[in-house]
C-alpha cells in the first residue's frame, strides 16, 4: 500500500520570516510547503504546482493579495484552490471584500500562531494531519 503524498500549501508571503514560521508550522503537521516572496511569483507558482491551498498575504510587491485572489479566481486551473487571507490589516470593509472575492477566510497574522494555521489548513482540505 502506498503513503499517500501530503497536501501541498503554497505561502505567498514578501516577509520571509512569516513565511518561515508559517512554512516550519506546516510542515511540522505534515505537509508540504512552497513559499513565493511576492504575488507574481505566487501566481506564477500556483499555476505550475496547483497547491492544494494557498495562504495569502494581502500587502505585497509586484501583484498585491486582491488581484492575485482575482486573478486565480478567474483561472480554471486555480479557481477550486482555497485560499485563505493572511494579513496584518483586519479593516472590515478590506476582509468583507476579500471573502466575496472568494477567499475561505481571513487570519491576522499577529494573532494566529503556527498551530492555528495548520489547524485552519486541515479544516479547509478536510485530511487529518499527524
């Protein structure tokens, strides 16, 4: 019987000490882990690997959260990848907007923990993680 292959999560992060911490969080619950320092990266990575979820950064160089959110929407390839918001802007017209552009949720970076991003991460791809 083969091991099935974990779940792939693509971070697209412009701090690499976010996206380290998130990514060291992840992949000690068992997944696997890209990382993009910018939002064309990340689409340019979302569309090569097809993650199995996407976290988000809203504030980015290049293409920012929303039109990276926009833009994987509007593409067959990505459109059924859930992606989740993270940021450290809680504005409620800015997560509003984001959830109707079709995000599964919006996390606060500063209070979300490693932890609690693995746990969002299992509840959106419905796999138990070690």
């Amino acid at each position: 019987m083969e091991t099935p292959l974990p779940a792939t999560v693509l971070i697209v992060d412009d701090d690499p000490v976010i996206a380290m911490m998130y990514g060291l969080g992840l992949e000690r619950a068992g997944y696997s882990v890209l990382v993009a320092k910018d939002g064309q990266a990340g689409l340019e990575l979302a569309l090569k690997a097809l993650p199995d979820l996407i976290l988000l950064d809203v504030r980015m160089p290049i293409l920012d959260g929303i039109e990276v959110l926009t833009k994987l929407a509007a593409d067959p390839a990505t459109r059924d990848i859930p992606v989740v918001m993270l940021s450290n802007y809680s504005e409620p017209a800015l997560v509003k907007r984001l959830l109707s552009l079709g995000a599964k949720e919006y996390l606060v970076k500063i209070e979300t923990t490693p932890a609690g991003v693995a746990e969002v991460v299992a509840r959106h791809l419905d796999t138990p993680k070690s």
